[in-house]
C-alpha cells in the first residue's frame, strides 16, 4: 500500500530550457552547485507514494519554490546563482520569462494543487549543501545533517513534532527545526489545501545517497503509522 503523501522535488532539475539557452551564461558545473545534488536520487519514491511531482529544470533557471511576482536576484528567474554567479550574459526579456513560467513554474503548481485530493500530506523535499553560501543568512557555517520546518504553521503541530521524532529515530541524528530553513513558498502556498512540511538533507556524506533514501522512506513510513494510531 502506497504512502498518501505528495512528494514534490523541485530543485532536482538541470536543464537549460531551449527558451533560456542563448541567454545562459553558466556552465554545467554552475548549474550543477545552485541545484539541489542527490534530490533526485534520495526522494526517488514513485513506487512508495501516491504522488510524486519533479521538473527537468534547473533552479537557477525557474525557481519552483518562489513566489510568481519574486523578481529579485534570487527569485523566480535568477539574475544570481547562491554563489553568486551571474545566470546570464543579458537580462531575460519579458516575454521570455513568462514563457518560462507558462509552460514549467504554472504547471508545477497547477499539479500540487490538483493532487492534493489524492494525499493527505505533502512533502517538499530538497538538498543543502554542507557549509552556508555566499548569498545564504547562514554563510560559512556549517549546517546541519536535517533539517526540517513547517514556517510555523504549514502543518498541525503534533504531526510535525511526529515526523521530526521519526526522522530522529530512522537517521540516529538530531534533527534541526526551521533552521538555516524555515520553508519556502510550496509548503506556504499550498499548506491550505493539505498539511505540507519541508525537508533538507545534507549533502555532507554522513550516509551515502542509497542510505539516505532508505532513511527517509523508513521515517516518512513510521510517521503515517504513528499518524493512523492517533
């Protein structure tokens, strides 16, 4: 029996869509370092949840977790990677931005929301790297191997203390709470259709990624339990 959860990943992506590609000035690596490493592997959970949302794109060219009117260096079309490389040799025009957020960001969200019918609980998950970058609050600090955060409100209150009780137990770790993140615009913006949290791994490699996938399947699996006795 599937899990009733959606899991969104929607910085797993690294395509340069044909829109975007005569203005973007980043290399391969660049765009590999702004985007969430190991996202895809880790949060593969097709076979294990009724919904799982991802997008080829790459962060730094749509922003899936940003507002539609964040048009700042680090909104929904960048100007800025997190480490502060510029994203194109010229300011995208605006037709083309809205090209790119017609026909990727839109049906992102369009997605979440109508998928909402089909799960009870919503998890936005993503990676982080190890040490804070340059353009982060938390810059040259390290973080921590999770984190996880509700924006203090996306979700009932007893149901995140659950989870972060079971990411406790499967990972054998502490778990740190709305720090360096404290949930971003999916878990804001659709936490009124069901109840959404979101979830930051380390890339540090304390596990590798096959561990780190069985581990968050093992805490999001004792979790519903623990939800369905309640």
């Amino acid at each position: 029996m599937k899990l009733p959860l959606i899991i969104s990943v929607p910085h797993a992506g690294l395509t340069v869509p044909e829109e975007a590609r005569d203005y973007c000035a980043l290399t391969p690596e660049q765009i590999i370092a702004d985007s969430d490493e190991g996202a895809a592997e880790i949060y593969d959970l097709k076979s294990e949840v009724t919904v799982h949302i991802t997008t080829d794109v790459a962060r730094a060219i749509v922003d899936m977790n940003r507002a539609e009117d964040d048009r700042g260096r680090d909104g929904i079309v960048k100007t800025h990677t997190c480490y502060n490389a510029r994203v194109y040799h010229q300011s995208v025009p605006e037709d083309v931005a809205e090209i790119l957020l017609e026909r990727y960001y839109r049906p992102y969200h369009r997605r979440l929301s109508e998928s909402a019918a089909d799960a009870k609980f919503g998890v936005d998950c993503h990676t982080m790297v190890a040490v804070g970058p340059p353009s982060a609050t938390d810059s040259d600090c390290e973080r921590p191997n999770i984190c996880l955060s509700n924006a203090h409100g996306t979700c009932p209150q007893n149901w995140f203390e659950k989870l972060t009780q079971c990411f406790k137990e499967s990972f054998d770790s502490e778990i740190s709470v709305n720090h360096p993140f404290k949930g971003g615009y999916i878990i804001r913006s659709h936490s009124s259709e069901l109840p959404w949290v979101q979830v930051e791994l380390s890339r540090a490699p304390f596990l590798q990624i096959a561990e780190k996938r069985e581990r968050v399947l093992q805490a999001l699996t004792l979790f519903w339990r623990m939800v369905l006795d309640v």
